[in-house]
C-alpha cells in the first residue's frame, strides 16, 4: 500500500486548501444560513477540482474533502462527486458519460444521492420510479439525483421532471437537505451488476475522509484556544487533562484519516474494498462523534456559544455520524459480511467409540499414556 499522493493530487489539495481557506470563513458561512455558498461553489469549478476528480481519483476525491471539512464549506462538493461524476465516469455509458460529465464538471449541473437508501422505491419495466427517500443531503441544490430502487439498480432522475417534488428538511448540518418524492418519475438507468455496492463503498470512504477534515479543524481551533486562553496565570494547555484529551482526539482523527486512505486506495486499483470501507464508516461515526465532542468541550463555555466556529464543526460531525448509520448499524453490516465471507467449518472428525475392541486404548498391548501437564515433566511450575 502506497498512500503517498501523486503530484497531481497534491497540486489539487493544495489548491483547494487555498480555496476553501480563502473563502468558507466564518462570516461568509454564517450569512450562508443552510444554503450553498455560490461564489466558492463557481470558484471551484473554474478553478477545476470539480472535473479533476475524475482524474485524480478516489484518494485524491478524499485528501478534496478534507480540505473541505476543516472549514466546513457549504458546497454541494462531496455529494456531485460521489453520486455524479465518479459513478458516470465508472459506471455510465459512453453517451451517459459524454453529455453528463462537461456540465457536471463545470458545476451547471449539481449531483446528489438517495444514499443511503432509507425510504423504498421501486421501478416500473418502462424505467418509471415511485417512492420516497426521506432525507437527501443538498437535494435543494441539485439538478439530479441517484436513486437505488428496491432491487438496488441505480437511475439518475432529474429534479425537474414530471413526477418529482421535493421538500425542504432541516438537517443537524446545514446541507440543503431535502425529501424525494416520486410518482411515476422518468429515470435513466446507470450501470448494472454491483454498481450499487460500488457507489455505496466509495460513497462511504468519501464522507469518511470529509469527517477527517471536519474532526482535523475541530481539534485545531481547540488547540489555538487552549494555547492562548490563560486560566491561574498559566494556558489551558498547560493542563494535563486537557493535553490527553487532546491526544485523544488526535489519534481519533489520524484512525478515520488512515482508514479513509486504505479504502479509497484499494477502491483505486480495483481490489475488495467493503469491508474497508465499512470500517472507514465506523471510525468517522464513532470516533468523528468523539473529536468533536472533545473540541466543543475543550473550548469551555465558549463551545456552547452557537455562533462561535468550532459549533459549526460539532453539527458537522454529528450529521456525518448519522448520515454514515451510526457506529452500531455499520458495525452489525459489517460483522455481517465478514460471517458471510468466512469459510465453512470442516467436518469435525468423530471421537473413536470406547466399546469398540479395535480402538488402540482398549487393547492390552496398548503403551501407555504420555505424560500432560501444563509444564514439562519434572520441570517446577
């Protein structure tokens, strides 16, 4: 395993560092409310990120995201890539991928999922969808959303078709969430065979490197304001309980890093990666939920201020646990697969009948037993 970026995908973090820092600041964000920041929206797809993501990959879509959760920029960034351009670039048909990856690189067209897939919705033989998924993340953004039906086929709908309403959801985070509903709504058909567990791995290593982000911005303002803030004459700190709460939070947030990378690496050169990307899951849920729980803490009474940035962290990292399943339902998925996936038990071989004369013990010629003990013989316990 080489998670060493390429220079390409180095070149791209870089820039959306610089980006994202230049523009998700905490007043621009504050006066996005729960919509989408436009104007860092279009400077990403001018600047080509958007569109680089085919290219650079899935590990290179998570060293994006990062960058995008340590600001928490509100842009529909994640869900475009993960449920648009990377499934038409895998997935879709060379017509599908010659009309629907141009406008969705350029950001005219804006992707989300139904992911994952809560509601049931089925599909009628002429490619016909009727449904609901109760929560889409930036649904009120997008122009199409992927759907998994009942039989886990995946359709592309668009927003504005016949049969199609939506409705505004509020969320933990604001991400424009909304509901799908679906009454006889024309679809297109994307992929086949696993399609569905292929969007649904990668979909879930992307958010996991998205927390990574999030959990790495929590914890360094929690660092910046311990180190400034003074209390007995000397800085927060400086006290051991917070430095091990701190490293705590630290080594939570390399975990979810690491798995995100080893997932999105095997998804990259095209090996098994479901049970890795199930345990990226688990780790951004379980461990994203304890980091920023730990940086709100850190902060005092200032972390209870709803308006200070690191609350912005705390709602994100308490909508990607939820959004991801919660620790406890992937950790059943996954325990689930891996049982599926063991060998079966060979047959024990049956202990020799006691009654039976031809069994060596009963004879009389038989040599004795060997000694057992839980030491050598002769030897001191």
């Amino acid at each position: 395993m080489d998670f060493r970026p390429t220079e390409e995908q180095a070149a791209a973090a870089g820039l959306a560092a610089r980006i994202f820092g230049d523009l998700a600041t905490h007043d621009r964000l504050a006066a996005a409310g729960t919509g989408s920041d436009a104007e860092l929206w279009k400077a990403l797809t001018t600047a080509g990120l958007t569109a680089a993501v085919e290219d650079v990959g899935l590990l290179g879509l998570v060293l994006l995201l990062e960058e995008q959760g340590r600001t928490t920029a509100q842009v529909p960034y994640a869900a475009t890539c993960v449920y648009g351009i990377l499934p038409v670039a895998g997935h879709g048909s060379p017509e599908q991928r010659a009309r629907l990856l141009p406008v969705l690189g350029t950001g005219e067209a804006v992707a989300t999922g139904a992911f994952p897939a809560r509601g049931r919705i089925t599909a009628s033989p002429d490619g016909r969808l009727t449904g609901t998924a109760p929560v889409v993340p930036w649904l009120r953004e997008a122009t199409h959303v992927l759907v998994p039906d009942a039989d886990r086929a995946l359709w592309f709908v668009r927003t504005d078709a016949p049969g199609v309403r939506t409705e505004p959801v509020e969320t933990t985070a604001p991400w424009s969430a909304g509901r799908l509903s679906l009454t006889g709504a024309p679809a297109e058909r994307l992929g086949a065979g696993d399609a569905h567990d292929q969007v649904l791995a990668a979909a879930r290593t992307a958010f996991a490197g998205l927390q990574a982000g999030v959990c790495a911005g929590s914890l360094a303002r929690a660092v910046e304001y311990t180190s400034t803030r003074e209390q007995f004459g000397r800085p927060l700190s400086t006290n051991q309980a917070v430095m091990l709460r701190a490293a705590d939070a630290h080594m939570d947030t390399e975990a979810i890093r690491v798995t995100a990378y080893e997932a999105a690496w095997r998804i990259d050169e095209g090996l098994p990666a479901r049970e890795h990307a199930l345990t990226a899951a688990w780790w951004a849920s379980e461990a994203g939920k304890r980091v920023v729980h730990t940086g709100q803490h850190l902060h005092g009474g200032m972390g209870a201020d709803l308006d200070h940035p690191v609350h912005r962290h705390f709602l994100w990292g308490r909508q990607l646990d939820a959004y991801l399943g919660c620790g406890s339902e992937l950790l059943a998925e996954l325990g689930a697969l891996i049982s599926a996936e063991e060998p079966d038990t060979p047959d024990t071989p049956e202990a020799p009948d006691p009654a039976d004369p031809a069994d060596p013990a009963d004879s009389a010629d038989a040599p004795d037993a060997p000694h057992v003990s839980g030491t050598p013989e002769g030897d001191d316990a």
